[in-house]
C-alpha cells in the first residue's frame, strides 16, 4: 500500500465544493482545507504507485476547480 499527502490549490469559491467530492472519493482517507500556499489538502492510500498516479491524474486533476496539486509519497510512517 502507498500512502501520500496531495497538496490541492482552487479556485476562489470552491474549497468546499471540491472538499467534499475528494471525500467521496474511496481513496481519501481525510480531506481538510488549510491554510497557506495550499487550499485543501487529502490523505490518500493506494495499492500501488500505479493506482495512486491513476486517482491523481483521473480523478482528483480531473475535478472541476482544482488548478494545481502536489503529491507527497510518505516514506516513513
């Protein structure tokens, strides 16, 4: 299992529209809006590297609204 942090950026007034279908999504563990740089950010598994580059690329890019992400593998933990 492989599991990331992806750091989301928006567009302005959809945060929470976008929020809520990351946390629909089966992969999503959680899904926050934050503060800073970044306007949401979601823990995700995956069964491999492979799944987790198909939810980003398919599902999460993919979503109306989202501009930017940026996937961070978790290497230790």
């Amino acid at each position: 299992m492989v599991q990331a942090y992806i750091l989301i950026k928006v567009e302005a007034g959809k945060t929470k529209d976008i929020m809520e279908q990351l946390r629909s999504l089966p992969a999503v563990e959680r899904a926050h809006s934050v503060t800073g740089p970044t306007d949401l950010i979601a823990v995700v598994v995956a069964e491999d590297a492979r799944a987790l580059a198909d939810l980003v690329f398919r599902s999460v890019q993919t979503i109306s609204g989202v501009k930017e992400t940026d996937t961070r593998i978790v290497v230790d933990g």
